[in-house]
C-alpha cells in the first residue's frame, strides 16, 4: 500500500490516513512511561482522540513525512520530519516514539536514520530538534548520533514544568 522501506521482521514506511490512531496510540503510551518524573503529576493527560487528531493532521499535511514502524502488522514507533517552522533552511525532526515494551532493540535508530535520509532527499543539509531537559534516554542517544547542543537555546513550558533544549546535525 505505502512504500516498504526496510524489511526483517521490522518494516519502516510511510504513514498514511489510517493510521492516525494507531500512531497516536504508541505516542500517548510511549509519552506516559518516558515523561513520568519529567513532568509533574499535575501536569494535564494529553486525550487519545486529540493526538489522533494531531497526527491526522499532520499525516495530511503535505510538507511532513510521517513514518511509522511496524512489527507484525502493529505500529510500534513513530517519528515525523518536515521543514522547521522556526528556520524553514532546516529539516526538523519530531515525534521519534518507540512502544516502552519495544525499547533497546533498535527500532529508534532505523525510525532516526530513516528520518535523516529523508531529510536529505528533500534536499535539507542540516536538521534540529528539540527535546526535553529532563530526557536523558534520548539525550544521549541524539548525541551518540552526532548532534549537537546548541547552548543556551531553550523552550520553557512554564505550565507544563519543563524546559526543552535544542539540537542541531550536520545532514552532509
Ligand atoms: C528514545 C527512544 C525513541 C529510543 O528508542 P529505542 O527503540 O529504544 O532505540 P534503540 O534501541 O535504537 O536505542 C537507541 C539509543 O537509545 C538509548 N538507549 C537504548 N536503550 C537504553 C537503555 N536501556 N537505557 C538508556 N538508554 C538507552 C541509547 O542511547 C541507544 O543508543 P545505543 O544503542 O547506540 O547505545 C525511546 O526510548 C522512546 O520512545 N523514548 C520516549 C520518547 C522520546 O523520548 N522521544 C524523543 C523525543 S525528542
């Protein structure tokens, strides 16, 4: 139906309008263990109908390629490229999920590298991305990758109780 981009038991591909809910799916279950201890408990659940709606809309959207991994039939990762609406010369990368049960077995790497060489046939030579302070999982995976703290280049989510910090990559 969409192109298979890698296959062993593990498929990356394109996502497309049906799969909304199950991408939405794997973010909420993903973001509720990852996120637990970053932000406090007072912090508002984010509802499964409006990341479904999210991420319909942003499967819609003509400028983002969404990417889904799919094991047996069932999206168990996630992640989102598209131009940065902040500094449009740079490819932006968002939403790299992997289902908690899934983790450590190389599904975030083939969704990260997958998302980088799609930036590149876009034709973007540089990418960034924010992530959260407190993240250190992904922190350190994003830095084992090659990128990049940009220093002092913070988002605070006052409400949210969270700060985000960026990172930016060399795509050449
Ligand atoms: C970050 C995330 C996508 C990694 O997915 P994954 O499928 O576990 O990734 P991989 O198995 O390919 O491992 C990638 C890296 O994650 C880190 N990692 C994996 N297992 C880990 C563990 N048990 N403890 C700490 N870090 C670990 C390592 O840096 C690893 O790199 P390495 O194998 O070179 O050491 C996943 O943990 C996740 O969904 N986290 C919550 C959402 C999130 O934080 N997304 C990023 C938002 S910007």
């Amino acid at each position: 139906m969409y192109p298979m981009l890698q296959a062993d038991g593990l498929r990356v591909r394109v996502a497309g309008p049906d799969d909304a809910a199950a991408m939405a799916t794997v973010h909420l279950e993903t973001i509720r263990v990852a996120y637990r201890g970053i932000f406090p408990p007072s912090s508002p659940t984010p509802h499964l109908e409006d990341i479904t709606a999210e991420w319909r809309e942003a499967i819609a959207d003509g400028l983002n390629i969404a990417l889904a991994a799919e094991e047996v039939e069932t999206v168990v990762g996630t992640v989102l490229v598209r131009p940065d609406p902040e500094m449009p010369q740079c490819g932006q990368l968002r939403r790299l999920h992997v289902v908690p049960s899934r983790w450590g077995h190389g599904i975030g790497t083939r969704l990260h590298d997958e998302a980088l060489e799609r930036l590149r046939a876009t034709g973007f030579h540089a990418a960034g991305l924010w992530v959260l302070e407190d993240n250190l999982r992904a922190r350190g995976m994003y830095e084992q990758r090659g990128w990049t703290l940009v220093p002092g280049m913070v988002k605070r989510w006052p409400t949210l109780g969270a700060t985000e910090v960026r990172y930016t990559l060399d795509l050449d």
